[in-house]
C-alpha cells in the first residue's frame, strides 16, 4: 500500500500539475470547505479520544488550521511569484532573481496531543508551496485520526494527498521510502529516529519536538495576572501541549502570594470537583497516564494529585521544591502537573535553565524591562511571551519551531510556504555585451583580480 501511494504521487508529482498556482488555491478553499462542514464531527472525535472540550477543540484545533487556510489562499498567488533581487556587477548585464519551487512528495508525521492542528496546519504550507503530501497521523488518537482520512478523501485524489493510518510499523515502512521532504512533530526519542531515516536519502526535515520549558516569575510581576495566564497556558488540553509552561521559577518574596492565586484560578476555571469538569480533558493514553503517576510518586504536593484510572484523569497539580534529579524534573512533563520551585538570584535562574538546554518556549513574567530584555537575549529558545504563554503561537507572522534538541525549522503562515519551498537562483545574462578579461589567457595582473571583490 505504501509503495503504491509513493509510486502514484511521485507519477502524479511529474505531470507539473502541482505547479498550477490556481489549482493549489483551489483544493485549498475546498479543504476550508470540507473542514468547516466537519466541524462539528471533529470536535466529537477529538472528545471521543480524550475528552477535549469543544471551546478547547474549536481554539486550539479546526480555527487554527481554518486560519492557515485562508491566509494561504488569500496570499499564496503572491508568495509563488519570482522574487527579484539585484544583479551582480560581475554579470552586468543581468536579470537576477529566486524562484519558490516544491519540494515533491512531503511525509507530514504528526501527534496525539493535538491530532488534528498538528496535522492540517503542516498540510496547508505542503500545498500552498505545490507538493504532494503523504499524513500519517497518530494511532492514539483514532477517532480524530479517521476523520482527517475522511476528508481528506473527500478532498484529494490519493496521488495528491493520503492518509496512511496504522502504528509503529506503518511509521517505519513510510520512513523507509524516499521522501524530497520529512515534517515530523513528537517526542525528542521518536525524532533522532526520524532524522537518521531521512538522513539515509539526505531529506531535509523539520522537527517539532519539545523540552522543559521555563517560566520565571519575577518580584515586579503582576502575581495575580501570571497566575491566571499560567494556569491558562499550563492546564489547558490537560498540559499536553509541547510549549506550555513545564515548571515555574517564582522570586521567592512572591512564592506563596503567587501559589495562592494559582490554586485561586485553577478552582475557578475547573470548580471545586476538577473531575466533573465539562472543561477539563484527560490524558490520552495509557502509557503516558501511567508515567505522570509515576512522577508525582514521593513528590510535596500544594495543590491536587489525584488520579482516575478508569478515566486516565490526572487532576491539576502543583509540586512544592522538586529535585532536580527526580523523575518529575528529568524530562518535559508533559501533562497537568506544574512544579513550583524558588530563586533568589539570576545565578539560581541559571542554573536551573541552562541545565535543561534550549526549551521550544520560554516565559518571563515581569515589569522590569532591563531584566525583560536580558532574559530574552540571554537564552536561547524556540519562541516564547513576555507576561503572557502560550499565546506566540497564534500569531501567522511569527515562525513557530524549536532550535536543538527542541526541533529544526520554523512554519505558521508564510514561514511555512518559505519551508516547503526550495528557493531556486537565477541568472538571466543578455548577449549584447561580453567583457573578455574573465578569459584565458589572462592579460590583467593578480592586483586587477584582488579588486574583483567590489564587483560581487
């Protein structure tokens, strides 16, 4: 089946058809269609793998990708156009300019914890830019899984889009094949797998990876307001988000005011019985439900820690002082549970940030703009808010990836056209003039050649 599909779209991929920037516009305006049609289905499958609530499935899924869609066909017309650039004294005269060109056949590998953005936005830059796609989206979520294959379907013929849909050993035949481009988004370990399949070929690959990321709370920051946006940014789609805030550095002088009013807020999002929230979700499998359990294993609790296995719920929690060694702090969390830990000194902030490398986001909480702008230089990380999380992502504008361990490569808007897209150099030369002196046997000295460098 595999080799079937990779056969069809590299013929299909040959015809130049993809070429056609009306045709890709078109198919892009009919997924828009098709999408929003199945709105409603596919918040229900999204609830059905995990119970994500429709407001959550609706923000943070299908209005994403929808907004995707249609920056890119509002724009895509333009971002295909030649890119002019200045000429080259060297090649006087000339016409010079760089021309956006697809890859080919693109494998887009995409998550559990958002199935459904993290599969359609990478989709939307695959096609604006003119290749064909290949989606393999994740086993654990199933539900969600089937109802991207359905519209899809209904969209593409499979030598333009598919949808393979299986575990591990359908990811290892697609791997397997040659691909002009891989986009994956998952867990570091599954990564380094990826990169050394598409090293095979020499593909070129993007990374969506994740990290520990930090969030520091400094004495001049609005306590109550970080604590409303952290619980925001922390416990929405249970902390299964690859850039929430994954342990918090809080001056010590606002340590306990700051606790307060997280607890404060996390109450007053969820209610007194977190577990009969309608607007809490769960954790979605089995096996990572049973690793957050671990890790709150001989951990001091300030808030929260109980867990249904029947439901894989893990309510939000927060963790007083963690060690640096435990389980809870030797990798990205990864779901509901927050450690809160106290610095005092920007020696404590370093050691504990520079001790997990570079994180995909970053959060600073504070009105000092010195201390603002020496962090954000400081650090290096993906993307990150100042006095806010989460929120970078929404913006088109912005490229969203990590750096390092954290991911390669950056998409969102046009940054995705820009990452599907080989940019093709051209030289036009006219024949009306041709200086001899490049030519053997040379008459000019080597002094005349060291001047060349002007003329570049």
């Amino acid at each position: 089946m595999v080799q079937d599909i990779v056969n069809a779209q590299n013929d299909f991929f040959a015809t130049q058809k993809t070429k056609n920037v009306a045709l890709r516009k078109q198919l892009l305006k009919r997924l828009k269609q098709e999408i929003e049609v199945q709105e409603d289905a596919i918040c229900n499958a999204l609830y059905a793998d995990f119970k994500k609530p429709k407001f959550e499935a609706l923000a943070t899924e299908t209005q994403l990708v929808l907004a995707e869609l249609g920056h890119a066909i509002q724009n895509v017309e333009r971002w295909s156009r030649p890119i002019p650039v200045e000429a080259s004294w060297t090649n006087f005269p000339s016409k010079d300019w760089i021309q956006p060109e697809p890859f080919g056949k693109v494998l887009i590998i995409s998550p559990w914890n958002y199935p459904f953005m993290l599969t359609l936005a990478p989709l939307v830059g695959a096609l604006a830019a003119g290749n064909t796609a290949v989606l393999k989206p994740s086993e654990l979520s199933p539900n969600t899984s089937r109802i991207i294959a359905q519209i899809i379907q209904n969209v593409f013929p499979a030598e333009y889009v598919a949808v393979v849909e299986g575990g591990v050993e359908t990811s290892q035949a697609l791997l397997a094949e040659k691909w002009e481009y891989i986009f994956f988004t998952g867990s570091t370990r599954v990564g380094k797998i990826v990169y050394k399949s598409a090293a095979e070929h020499l593909t070129p690959v993007t990374l969506e990876l994740g990290g520990k990321n930090p969030c520091v709370v400094d004495e001049t920051a609005s306590v109550k307001l970080a604590a409303k946006r952290i619980a925001w940014g922390k416990f929405i789609n249970a902390g299964q988000t690859c850039i929430a805030p994954d342990y918090i550095l809080v001056h010590k002088t606002v340590k306990e005011r700051f606790v307060e009013e997280l607890k404060h807020h996390i109450t007053e999002f969820y209610g007194s019985d977190i577990q009969k929230s309608l607007d809490f979700a769960r954790i979605t499998t089995e096996k990572h439900y049973r690793e957050l359990k671990e890790k709150l294993e001989g951990q001091t609790l300030l808030f929260g820690g109980s867990c249904v296995d029947s439901e894989k719920y893990v309510a939000p929690t927060l963790v007083d002082e963690p060690d640096m060694n435990s389980k809870l702090m030797e990798g990205e969390i990864f779901g509901p549970i927050l450690p809160i830990i106290a610095y005092e000194t920007e020696g404590d902030l370093h050691r504990y940030i520079s001790n997990y490398g570079k994180s995909l986001a970053f959060y600073l909480f504070s009105t000092d703009k010195k201390f603002q702008k020496k962090l954000m230089s400081q650090y290096s990380f993906g993307g990150g808010t100042i006095n806010d999380t989460v929120i970078h992502i929404s913006n088109k504008r912005l490229p969203f990836g990590g750096v390092g361990p954290s991911g390669i490569g950056g998409y969102h808007g046009k940054h995705s056209f820009d990452l599907f897209s080989h940019k093709k150099s051209i030289v036009k030369r006219g024949n009306w003039l041709d200086i001899p002196l490049r030519y053997a046997p040379y008459k000019l000295s080597t002094a005349w050649a060291k001047r060349f460098k002007h003329l570049f």
